[in-house]
C-alpha cells in the first residue's frame, strides 16, 4: 500500500474503504461478511474507513468491527455530520454524541459537513455557531480533521472551499466527470491551498464497469495493457498526485486485493500519450450515448433566469447513460437543493445561450425537454415539501 499525507503529515493509504454498500443480510448488515473484507483491507494496508449518519447501519457496524478487533487506533474514521437536519446549535451536538455512541470511540479523525451543495448551507450552519463548535471539538480531541463532502458545479465548490480554513474536502471526480462537479478545476484549487482530496464515486457506483457501452469494452479488451475497466479507472485517479485518497464500497475479499494491488503498484504520472488517448476514446464512447452534446464548457452561462444549463443537460445526458432515476437523484442531489435553484422550463427563450455555445446547440429547445424529463411532477411536489420545510435555508 503506499499513503499521502493530510494536512499535517499524517499518512492516509491511497485507498479507502467506503463504508456505504455493506452488503446487506435482509434488512441489516450481514457483520460477519463486512468484518471479513474491512480486515482484509485493514491488513492490506488501508487506514482510511469512510462512513456517515446516514449509510443505514453503517456507522454501528464500523465501530462493532474495529471493537472486535482491538485496531480503532490503527484507523482513521471519516463520517459526516447530517447538516441538511440541523436547525439548532443543540442538534449539532446530539447527532455528534450519537455517532460517537455508534462508533464506540470519543474521537473523529476526520469529520465531514455531508453533501455541501451550496455555501448558503455552509453560512447557516456559521449562524447557529457550527465554528465555535468546531473549535470546542478540535481543543478537546474529539474532532481532528474538519472538512466537508460536496456535490455540485465548480463554481460553487471553489465558494466553499475558500469559506473556510479547511483540512480536507471530499468530491466526486472520475474520467466522466473531469470537468463536471468539483472537475479538476475543484482538485487543483484545493491542492493549492493544501487541501487534501479524497476522491468518492471513482466507478460512478460501478457504472463505469457495469454500464460501458460495448465499443468502450472492446477497446478496453484490445489495448496492449491488460487491464480492467475498474483499473483503468483508478489508475486514472492515482496518477493525478493532487487526489490524496480514492474510496470504494468493496464488498468482496476478490475485490479488496485486486484494489489493494492496484494502490500498491501505481505511480504518479504514469500513464503514458496512449493510455490518456484511450480514455478518451472510452469517454468519447460513452458520450455517444448521450441525449444532449453539451461538454460542459460553461460558455452559455450566466442564464437570465438563473437556470445552471450545464447542469440540467448532465443530469438529462445521466438518465439515459446510467439510467432515469440515477439521473433524476443526479439532478435533485447537485442542483435542485441549491437556495437560487430555477427549473429548466423557467427558461425566457431569448437565445442568448445559443449565440455563444460553441457546440451550436439548440438550447432553448432542449431545455424544454430536459425539463419534462428530469422533473416529473412528483419531483416537483417532493421540492415544494423539502422548501416548505426550510431545508434549502
């Protein structure tokens, strides 16, 4: 296993163990199988264990299985505080004491604010005293790192990141979503700073393995390298020295030493003209299947209305490369739970986007379907509910 650093030189392996997809024994966490493959990764090499509030069981079964195991100091724990809940100075520290109870520890090792979509979110917590808090926390011990998880455009990654005087982020960030999200604009922007990145959603929940059309599987299986298209995927991330760790939901020992292995034999700046050519030629593949050609680019904003056009036709392009709910969850996740969201059929048709996108895209046109698409009316009474509600601040 080889480690980068955190911020303050401690090491943390390349690979992490995401702690999200357990595999499930009825409703529950089958223990015994998770405890297997987390100690298989634990003697592997890795050091990194990610969970959250959220993940159903999760957060017990991880502090059960290091308990068992008497190697809670060998870990570094990740979770992430639920912030989309908190109302309340109180209820920071309710869930706080909760997932320390969950964890069967008094510390956090690294500690998230979960799914910053908007630095609005970020503020409110700011007004209900979250930094003194932090600073409380960080004094006694029980908080070492403090950093938060993020879905979203670059934009607004980049006003998050520069809120606050963090330790470390985490992003989505794979070769389909270089330039969306976080992107890589996102990962050299928190390197700068000396953030570490740690890197969720690699395989797009596996859908880069599973969902590749057969052109890119065939190109795969052609090419000199003999390499998987998992492989291929982390080798991409690894070789970027900016990502500090990669996290993924093994659940399975096959799959814990083929990673394993991976992270061991990786280099930095490894991949060579051709292998940078041949992802581009599996994204180019894949892209081929999209409904809308928009790289992206950002040329088309800023929209009148407020509309994130980029945005939508990812999230649009996602329902039929990954699936029309994958999509939809897509869209509600990184943009719908923005405080400044504007639905695509808010759009005044005055065509300035379509005058400067290089792709020559009939936007306007696009969006109207985009729109049907991504936010069918039980979506749109679900957004009213989570407003009425003051979730979006």
């Amino acid at each position: 296993m080889q480690y980068r650093n955190d911020r303050y030189g401690n090491p943390i392996s390349l690979l992490g163990f995401g702690c999200m997809r357990f595999t499930k024994k009825g409703n529950s966490i089958d223990i015994d199988k998770a405890e297997r493959e987390v100690m298989e990764a634990i003697r592997g090499g890795v050091n990194y264990l990610d969970t959250a509030y959220i993940y159903p069981g999760s957060e017990a079964a991880v502090g059960e299985i290091l308990k068992r195991n008497h190697c809670r100091e060998q870990i570094s724990i990740a979770t992430k505080l639920p912030q989309y809940y908190i109302k309340s100075k109180s209820a920071v520290d309710k869930y706080f004491e909760e997932q320390l109870k969950r964890l069967q520890t008094d510390y956090i090792d690294y500690y998230l604010m979960h799914m910053l979509t908007d630095v609005t979110a970020w503020n409110k917590l700011k007004d209900l005293g979250i930094v003194e808090w932090i600073d409380k926390k960080k004094q006694e011990g029980s908080i070492r790192n403090l950093g938060f998880s993020y879905h979203g455009n670059t934009e607004m990654f980049l006003q998050i990141l520069n809120a606050y005087d963090w330790d470390f982020c985490q992003i989505q960030y794979n070769y389909m979503d270089e330039h969306t999200q976080a992107g890589r604009a996102g990962l050299l922007a928190a390197a700068e700073k000396g953030v570490p990145v740690i890197i969720m959603e690699p395989l797009r929940g596996g859908k880069l393995v599973d969902l590749l059309p057969e052109r890119a599987k065939k190109l795969i299986a052609e090419y000199p390298k003999k390499r998987t298209p998992a492989e291929w995927a982390f080798r991409w991330l690894w070789e970027q020295p900016e990502v500090t760790c990669v996290l993924s939901g093994m659940n399975s020992i096959d799959m814990v030493e083929e990673n394993i292995r991976i992270a061991s034999e990786v280099e930095t700046g490894e991949f060579t003209e051709e292998d940078k050519k041949l992802i581009e030629q599996i994204r180019q593949e894949i892209q081929g299947t999209l409904r809308v050609g928009c790289t992206g680019c950002g040329y088309c904003m800023p929209c009148p209305k407020g509309i994130d056009i980029p945005a939508a036709f990812r999230c649009y392009n996602h329902m039929y490369t990954e699936g029309k709910g994958s999509g939809r969850h897509e869209y509600l996740q990184t943009v719908c739970l923005q405080k400044d969201f504007t639905e695509p059929g808010s759009c005044i048709e005055c065509g300035k986007c379509e005058k400067i996108c290089p792709q020559g895209l009939e936007i306007r046109k696009e969006l109207k379907e985009a729109d049907k698409e991504l936010l069918p009316f039980y979506y749109r009474i679900g957004l009213k509910i989570i407003k009425k509600l003051g979730f979006l601040g």
